[in-house]
C-alpha cells in the first residue's frame, strides 16, 4: 500500500509540474506497476487493494453528496429527472444498438449498452473538484445526471445479475430489481425526514470522535447499499447528502477532504492495476468505434442538458466533457459478464 501511495504521488507530482491532471497520472501509475506491464510489478493481484479501493470511491461520492444540497433535489428535481433521463435514452440505447451492430447476442449488447451509457461518478466528482468547478452553474445538472445514472445503474444491475447467470425465469430479475428499488426508496425518505436525527448522531465538537462518527455512518450504508443490489457509490452519496444539511456539514467538508484525496488516489491506481495494455491491439477498431460513439452522444445530451437549463456554448461543452468519463462501472459489468 506505501508503494502505491509513494508511486502515485511522485508520478502525479511530476505530471503536475506541465499542468496534467491527477487522475489520469495515478491511472497510469497503476498500468506501469502492474502485472500485465513488463517490469517492476508491484501488485501482482489488484484485489489486494480492493478494500482500499471501495473506501476511496465510497468517500468521492459521500464527498459529492456533502457539495450537493437537499434543496438542488427539491427545486430542480424535474429538470435533473429530464436532463438524466436524456442522457441515458442516449448513450445506453446507442451502446445496445452498437452492440448488436457487432454482431453480439442480447446479454452481450446490454451489458456493452452499461458500458458504454454510464458515466464514471468517481472520476467526474474528482474532475469537478480538481479544476475548481463544484460552484459553477453547469455543475448542479452534471451532479444531478450523475445522481440519476447512479439511480438507474442500482436497478440495471439488479436485472442484468439474472439475465447474465441465464435465470430462466423473470421473478429472479423481478425480486432483485424489487429489492433495490426498495431499498433506494428507504434511502430518499431517510434523506427526506432523517437529517434531524443524524444531526443529533454527529453533533459532538471533538473532531476526532466526528471523523470516527462520519466514516463509520457513510461506509456502513455503502456496505448494506451492497446488499440490496444498489451500488455502494449511490450509499455514500445519500450519507453525504443527509450531512451535508446538517450543522456539522461544514466541519465534515473540512475533515473527509485529506480522506478523499488518499483514497480517491488508492481507487484510481487500483483501477490502473487491472487494465491490460496487450488486450488493446485485438479490439482496436470496436474500441475507435465506440470512443467516437460515446463522444457524440456525449455531445448530443450536453445539447440537451443545456436547453433544458437554457446554458450556452461554454457550459455545453464542459457537461459533455466531463460526463464522458466512464470507469469503475464499466469494470462491475464486465467483471459480471467474464464471470457469467
């Protein structure tokens, strides 16, 4: 673990100096060390960092949530639900098309269609933050399209599980997708009528006791988030969200940013770990083919997003960029695939 800190930060530190930004930098730390890099192998097992890994995303988006006010949901619900929405019709149903341009069968498509159609919440929460843009307008509808994603990949992997695994039956996919619906549903309420009394919970003036108190509360949900089918990501968002309102927000903003900064590092230079540079060549051509898919309907949704929020050019282009970024979920669906 010291090693993956160590190598992330002097790679990051060197990219600094010409202006790169970290994510990228900890990513490709993370391929040059390891096991499918010739060289110098550092982690010959991603999994070894797979605990760190989670508690470095489950903090991004516990982050997130904290930046995220209860009242962008209550004013701007309807706008977030139609710019999401889009967003989604979009990139998810152009991955399926393109997956059955392929030539795939219709597992294969869909999850190619996940792929291709969810953003990386990890990724634009660090791009977001990195370049300074979590006060600007445009943030609030790329938060809420993330939220919205967040929303549908809960469900969408709670239905694939059973298709993947070739359940014979609909009532498989039916409990699982019950199962999670459920239990989001139990999240919003808690988010809804619930902040008064996590308030309470962490209302102490010992920082140490409110770290302690803030960790234990975000990663516990994100672990029974797991549980039900719903992505650990979309726990530690809500948890965020609900101490975000509360008097101890600020102070908790304050005292996750070093967290998130550490771990944040560890998740991306795991993530680094389990690409293999020698797969690229075989699948050159489909991958082209899907970056420039996934960039115009990136293009396409940022359109969309701003009529509906009335933005202009600037604000355009910087949802369709950020949002491009596709990551951690990815890797869930296509862990789930190779294990089918």
């Amino acid at each position: 673990m010291g090693g993956a800190f160590l190598a992330a930060a002097v790679l990051a530190r060197l990219g600094g100096r010409i202006g790169l930004p970290t994510i990228p930098l900890f990513i490709l730390a993370g391929i040059l060390l390891g096991p499918h890099t010739p060289g110098y192998t550092l982690l010959s097992n991603p999994h070894d960092l797979e605990m760190l890994s989670a508690l470095g995303l489950v903090l991004l988006l516990f982050y997130l949530g904290l930046e995220f006010h209860m009242d962008d949901l209550k004013t701007g619900g309807r706008k977030m639900a139609i710019a999401g929405g889009t967003y989604l019709v979009l990139n998810v149903g152009a991955g399926l098309i393109f997956g059955f341009a392929l030539g795939w069968g219709t597992s294969e498509a869909l999850v190619l269609a996940g792929v291709l159609g969810i953003s990386s919440s990890a990724i634009v929460t660090k791009i977001l933050v990195d370049l300074g843009r979590i006060g600007n307008p445009e943030t609030r509808p790329i938060l809420g399209i993330i939220v919205v994603e967040d929303i549908f990949l809960a469900l969408y992997l709670a239905a694939l599980q059973p298709i993947l695994s070739g359940a014979d039956s609909l009532s498989a996919a039916l409990v699982d997708g019950g199962k999670a619906f459920g239990f989001l549903l139990l999240l919003a309420l808690a988010a809804r009528f619930g902040t008064k009394l996590i308030g309470t919970l962490m209302n102490t003036k010992d920082d140490e006791l409110l770290v302690i108190s803030f960790l234990g509360v975000a990663v516990f949900v994100a672990g029974v988030s797991e549980m039900f089918g719903v992505a650990d990501a979309i726990g530690a968002f809500m948890v965020g969200l609900m101490l975000g309102s509360t008097s101890s927000g600020d102070r908790i903003l304050k005292l996750v940013h070093p967290l998130r900064d550490a771990f944040g590092a560890i998740f991306f230079f795991a993530f680094g770990l389990s690409i293999d540079p020698g797969d690229l060549p075989s699948v050159l051509w489909p991958v082209v083919a899907a970056v420039v898919l996934t960039l115009a309907m990136n293009i396409a949704a940022g359109l969309a997003a701003a009529k509906v929020y009335s933005f202009g050019a600037q604000a355009t282009s910087n949802i369709a960029t950020t949002l491009v970024a596709r990551g951690e979920f990815a890797l869930i669906l296509a862990t789930m695939a190779a294990a089918a």
